[in-house]
C-alpha cells in the first residue's frame, strides 16, 4: 500500500498542474462547506449551553394595540402565580451602572435581575453565591454580582472582593458572587448584575408601565411546550378580564426561537449556497479526473503490453485519486479554521456570543470530513480506473493514433453544463440579495447617518439633581461641543434610531372622547433645537423649536408626518393639541400645540417605518427630565476624529461625568442591518468562487480538446482554415456548454428565487436586470476561460502533428 502511494505521490507531481488545480477544488469546497457547517452546527443545532435547555421558554408581550413590548412587573407576578405548567420564573432588564472607585468612573453594561432568573438557567457562581428570589423584591439591599470578566479587569481578579462593597451610581452595592467565565446571557457577558428591588423609582404596581423587561422561566418536568402555551395564553386572559382591555397579553416561545430568532433560517440559506459550491467542486473535480484518466489511456495499455498487470495499473489509479482526495480534504480543513475566524465577525450581530463561542473545526468534523474525502477518493478512483484502465487496453494500443474525429467528451460536458447552472443559481440568489442589501442600506431613512458622531454622557448625580440643572448641564454640553474645531452643529436626545433604545408613551388629540390611557402608542423624544438640523431631519411644514420655549410658556409639540395625517387627515396639524398624559399643578391634562411635522424617521428597523413619533423640546419636559440623553454631533470629517475633543468637552463641563457608547450614528444603521449584509456579501464571494471553479473546469475542457484534436486542426488548417477559425472553433467547445447552462440556470433560478422573497428589500425575486446581467456574466467568464487555451491552438505547426502518425 505505501509503495502505492509512493508511486501515486510521483505520478501527481509530473503532472503538477493538472494536480494543483484538482486539490485546489477539492480544499475549496471542503473547507467553504466545513466552515458553515461549523457555524450552523454551533449556532442552530447544537442545544442551548444551559442544562437541560429544552425546559427553558420566553414568554413574549403583545400590547393591547398589537405591539411587541416589555413585561410590566404586576403582570409578571400574575402570570408567575397563576400559570400552573412553569416550574419557576425569572426576568431581566438591560441597565447601565455607573461604576465609581479612586477617583475615576466608568459605565459598566449589565442587567436588573428579578425573580428566580439565576436558578431558571441553573447557573453556578465562580465566586461566591447569586440572588435568590427574595433579594430581588421592591426594598431589597443593594447587591451586585461582578461578570468574570469585568472581576479580572476592574478588580484585578481578587478573591476577597466578595463581601465588599462598591459604588454604583451613587449607592454601595455589596458584591456576593462572580459569574461563571462562560455566561454570556442573552446576547454577551454582562459586566454586572444587580437585584432589581434596589433600583428606586420602579413602576412596580402599574400595570399599564413597564422597562424593558424580559420574562423567562422553566417548564415543569414532563410538561409540553403546547400544554405550557395554552396555559400561560389561559392565564393571560383571565388577567385581562380583571384588569381591563389594555392588559397586555403573554405568548410562549422556546428560549431557542428568542435567542436566535429567523437567522437560523438565514443559517441555512448560506449552507445551501455552500452546498452548491461543493457540489460545483466535485463535479469539477471528477471533469478533471475524467479528463486525466482519458489522457493515461495510452500510458495504461503501454503498462500492461511491456507485462505489467491490469489490478496493478487499477491499483494505481485508486491510490492518485485517494492520496489527491484525501490531501484536498486536509488541505480544505486548514482553510476552514481561517474561514471560521473571517466567518464569524461578518454574521449577524444579533447572535448570541455563547453560541457564537462553541463554534469551531472539531475532532469529529475532522475525522467526519476527512471520511468523506477518503469515500470520495474511491469513487473518482473507480470511475478513472473504469475510463484509463478498462479491459480493452491492448486494443486501445492496436489503435494507433487518435482519430480526426472530436473526441467524446459527454460525461465531462454534463458535468460542466451542470456546474454553470449552479453557478448561474447562486449568482442570481447573490445578486438579488446584495441588491435588496444596498436598497435597504440606502433607502429613505428619514435622517442623515453621514457624518455623525453620538455618545452617551453620564453626569455626576449632584450636577442633575434638579430640573433647571439637568437643562442647564445639557445646555452646556451642546454648546461646548458646537465649539469644537470640525462640528458644524450640535444637539442632545432622549432616544436616536436604530439604537434599540425608545420610550413610548399614549397620546390623544384635543376633544377625543376616549381616555389618554386607550389611545395610540407614540415614540417619545426629548431633543433640543438644533436636534433636526444635527441629523438632517427635514419639516414638511412649520417650525423648529425655540430658547424661548421653556417650562411656564405653552408647551409645544414637533410631530411626524404620519401622526399628522393620522390625527388630522385633510387639515392643517399646526396650532392643533395633544397630550402625551402630562398633568399640570392642579393634575389636569397639559396638552401641547403642534409648532411642526417632520419626515418620518425609521427608529427600529430599516425595514418597516417606526411608529408614531412626537418631539417635545428640552426645556420644556414638564415632569419628564432626569434621564441622561445623547450627545450628538455633526462634523465635515470622519466622525470618530471628534472622539477625543467630544470626551474632552464632558470632562470640562463635569470632571466625573462617564462618556459611553461613542459611536458615529452609522455604526448603529449598519448593525441594524448586518444580517442582510452578511448574506449579501457572503454569497456574492460565494457566487464568485462557483464561477471561478466553473471556469477553471471549462479551461481543462477545452485544454483537453486541444490535445486530443490536435490532427483534426491540422488538417483544419491544412485545408485552408485560418488561426482565427481555429480559435473561434475551440472557444465555441466551451462556451457552448456554458449557454447551455446558462439556460437551464435561468430556469432553475427562475424556480428557485420564490425562497428568497423573505429575504428581500425593494427588489423582486424575478428583476430580469438581475438575471440578465448574471447570465452575460457568466458567459463573458466562460468565453475568457475557454478563449485561452484555443489562442494556443493557432500555434500548432500542421506538417509537424501529420508527421507524428
């Protein structure tokens, strides 16, 4: 066997580029598909890292209105005290913590714990213990449990940290715990977790107000998911009936569906645009087989005339296309473990970083892949031994010379014919959902993203502690920040889009006869006067707002243009009032007069525009301030040169203040979005690679056709037949394949598009532009790679190949 495979090793490097070509193909399609399956499994497959992950649910919250929302405290205690199939229930709300120690502060990111969460996810504490649930009611002591991480890096990893106390915001939180190294919940590591009964001000009997927090528990043992959603749907019901019609309802979904959500989905779509990478791969690779076993026929049969045996020249066959199988599946696991690496910063951001962690090129895909090699490399191993080393090799030797007649080339041909439709499939998918990414990305967002740089600043608590102050400190940090050298304006906000922040509130017109509580859900922002100018906010009609509209003047409102067509269809929305349940001295309703309406702004997704949104200016909140707000800037040059002054201006105006999250505002417009770049430019490459492979296959084609023809040009060109005949004859060997493809691509792609149209933004799964720019493509690649092998066909010297025979 070893001398084999020695033999096999020699006879593969003679032919070095024929061998090159076939490994390269063969590590292509191995490790593109390696590594997506790498990440499919990791991601989608594989149970969640929580024991006994199938027990775990979510449970979502759908507003009276038919929006997604947040769980309000009062009816989480009803659906945890009522429900009869959940074992336990826990909950968490996203929070920033204000970390203060030697002088210094920063932000740290984490969450407010509720309920028996830690004990929901069966987690173990690295140090130390966690909260129980009785720590996390309203009243409960501060207490904070460190992430591993922020343990190592603030803390310098000491163990005697626990029983300690440390700053957060302005109160001492005592540390009980460390995380495990490998929490990472829902999205990544949180830096710290707090118990939610010692955060102040929590709305912790309104059942109509809630904060961003998300409900999960743990189905009791030996109940369905069905069982545990027809009861908790019960529950929510019978809640409603006691409370009102604007009782948010509870629905159930499995831990699994709210982590990940549709990208398990977008997941797959790439696996079968890999799939079909590989398949192009090992078609071409059995056409070059085929080709090269065509080539030795001669070779095989001189073997066996000078006495060599036909199961030794078998043999031989077997081991090349073994040894070459077998290599290119090592060499295409080596290009995995990179692909994994590029692979991973370019999917969606949304995944979860624990999921995100575990995947990788391991033992058994090694042992899996290298298998399916070894397989592989007997099947092209039997068909090469069938084409070079059939029984007839002595009469193949009596032949003699080659006939003028074009070699048979049908099984190659399919294969080639074959591959361009493949290929023309997965450039049309690439195109099309490249295109619906650059429509998205440029779509109308109602804002300029260009330019702009926002942070968040949190102030020293003694700065803000009343209202003049919290407008006074925010008025100066616009002003500061509109000096700076660059910033041509500067402006402050509650809220900005595509942050996956927002407040929402109910809103009602003037002389409505239904109560402020029952009317529409509005996006509420709190933003100063050169807020729409900063970000390129354009007014359809009236005004923006003014320095003299301040706390004791009339309140006033900006509104969007769908409000305004909402509220007041066919009539002017300037000089009409609304209240957002803002209540004056006496308790009655404050309603503010529409100053202007502005465009519509897309504040949660590009692809759907955002609801309702009011603006109300800084100055003049009424009982709404406290909140710290972003910082916004508008510059002429790259956005992150103004980092540095922009931090330098909060220290001036606070010298404790913490600058986060300083991000340019594009940032978060392409986050938004990184799914559908991700399949855009992750296929596009793909599409590429298919047709480099499909084109590398057609030039062993015709390369081929060369050779074998060689007497019929010459006599072609013995006959009269100029180079230029010649050239267009053998160019016409491929690219006649390649049409043929070409068509049954289009057809294919025709079919198979309707999958995309999920995906898809602004384009339709059938734009003919698409399909033919991706048709002329692709023949353009096929004329090129058939075109270079038949210029060589011109240099054949007539009289020198006759002579041969």
């Amino acid at each position: 066997m070893l001398n084999s495979l020695r033999h096999a090793a020699r006879s593969l490097l003679r032919a070095r580029w024929s061998t090159v070509l076939q490994l390269a193909t063969i590590a292509i399609g191995v490790g593109g598909l390696s590594a997506v399956v790498a990440v499919v499994t990791g991601v989608v497959l594989r149970p969640l890292p929580f024991d006994q992950s199938g027990e775990l649910v979510s449970i979502d919250v759908t507003s009276s209105r038919g929006f997604q929302i947040s769980t309000s405290i009062p009816n989480l205690r009803d659906w945890r005290d009522r429900n009869r199939t959940l074992a336990m229930v826990g909950a968490r709300a996203g929070w920033s913590f204000r970390l203060s120690r030697a002088g210094d502060s920063e932000i740290l990111q984490g969450a407010a714990v509720y309920g028996d969460l830690f004990q929901v996810l069966r987690i173990r504490p690295a140090l130390g213990r966690l909260f129980n649930a009785a720590e996390t009611e309203s009243g409960s002591p501060p207490l904070v449990v460190l992430g591993h991480s922020t343990w190592q890096r603030a803390f310098a990893g000491d163990s005697a940290i626990v029983g300690t106390a440390i700053t957060l915001g302005d109160r001492p939180h005592t540390v009980v715990g460390v995380l495990a190294p490998e929490f990472a919940f829902p999205l990544a590591e949180p830096d710290v977790m707090v118990n939610m009964g010692s955060i102040g001000g929590l709305p912790w009997e309104d059942r109509s107000s809630s904060f961003g927090t998300r409900m999960y528990a743990r189905l009791r043992p030996g109940t369905g998911f069905a069982a545990a959603a027809a009861d908790i749907e019960r529950v929510g019901r019978e809640v409603r009936e006691e409370n009102g019609p604007l009782t948010a309802l509870p629905s159930l979904v499995s831990l699994s569906d709210h982590l990940i959500g549709n990208r398990d989905s977008q997941l797959y779509l790439l696996l079968a645009a890999v799939g079909i990478v590989m398949v192009i791969a090992v078609g071409n690779a059995g056409g070059l087989v085929l080709a090269r076993a065509a080539d030795r026929r001669r070779d095989a049969a001189v073997r066996v005339a000078l006495g060599g045996a036909q199961a030794d020249v078998r043999r031989q066959f077997l081991s090349e296309n073994v040894l070459l199988a077998v290599t290119g599946g090592a060499v295409g696991l080596v290009l995995a473990v990179f692909l994994v690496r590029a692979l991973i910063p370019m999917l969606p951001e949304d995944l979860p970083q624990s999921l995100l962690s575990r995947v990788g090129i391991d033992a058994a895909t090694i042992l899996a892949t290298l298998a399916a090699c070894l397989l592989f490399g007997v099947a092209f191993g039997l068909v090469a031994t069938r084409h070079a080393a059939s029984p007839h090799l002595l009469a193949i030797l009596r032949a003699g010379a080659p006939s003028i007649v074009a070699p048979r080339t049908g099984a190659r041909s399919a294969l080639l014919i074959g591959e361009t439709a493949l290929s023309l499939v997965l450039a049309v998918g690439a195109a099309l959902l490249l295109t619906s990414f650059l429509r998205l990305r440029t779509s109308d967002k109602g804002f300029e993203d260009g330019g702009l740089l926002m942070a968040r600043i949190t102030s020293t608590s003694s700065l803000v502690s009343t209202r003049e102050q919290w407008v006074s400190y925010h008025e100066s940090l616009i002003e500061q920040a509109r000096a700076i050298p660059g910033v041509t304006s500067a402006a402050t906000s509650l809220i900005l889009p595509l942050t996956d922040r927002s407040w929402e509130l109910r809103i009602q017109p003037h002389g409505a006869t239904e109560a402020v509580e029952a009317g529409p859900s509005v996006l509420y922002n709190q933003v100063s006067n050169d807020y729409f100018r900063t970000l390129g906010i354009p007014f359809t009609s009236g005004r923006t707002f003014t320095p003299d509209e301040r706390n004791g003047t009339t309140p006033v409102a900006v509104i969007d243009e769908t409000m305004a067509s909402q509220f007041w269809p066919g009539q002017d929305p300037i000089g009409q009032r609304i209240t957002i349940n803002e209540r004056g001295p006496d308790s009655s309703l404050v309603y503010r007069t529409v100053v202007g309406v502005v465009k519509n702004v897309r504040h949660y997704t590009l692809r759907e525009p955002s609801r309702i949104q009011i603006y109300v200016p800084l100055q003049q909140t009424l009982g709404r301030w406290g909140s710290g707000l972003n910082v916004i800037v508008r510059t002429n040059g790259p956005p992150v040169t103004m980092i540095a002054p922009l931090r330098q201006v909060a220290a001036r105006v606070d010298p404790g203040s913490a600058v986060w999250s300083i991000h340019p505002l594009s940032y978060y417009v392409d986050g938004s979005i990184s799914a559908e770049r991700a399949l855009g430019v992750i296929t596009v490459w793909l599409a590429v690679v298919a047709s480099l492979v499909t084109a590398v296959g057609l030039f062993a084609l015709v390369t081929y056709s060369v050779v074998q023809r060689r007497r019929e040009i010459a006599l072609r060109v013995a006959l009269g037949a100029t180079p230029g005949d010649v050239v267009a004859l053998m160019t016409w060997s491929g690219v006649s394949r390649a049409a043929a493809g070409v068509a049954i691509g289009l057809l294919a792609a025709a079919g198979l598009s309707r999958f995309l149209t999920a995906f898809l933004y602004g384009v339709q799964s059938l734009d003919p532009v698409v399909y033919l720019v991706c048709g002329v493509l692709l023949l353009g690649i096929a004329a090129a790679a058939s075109l270079v092998p038949a210029l060589a066909a011109r240099r054949l010297a007539p009289a020198s190949v006759l002579r041969e025979e």
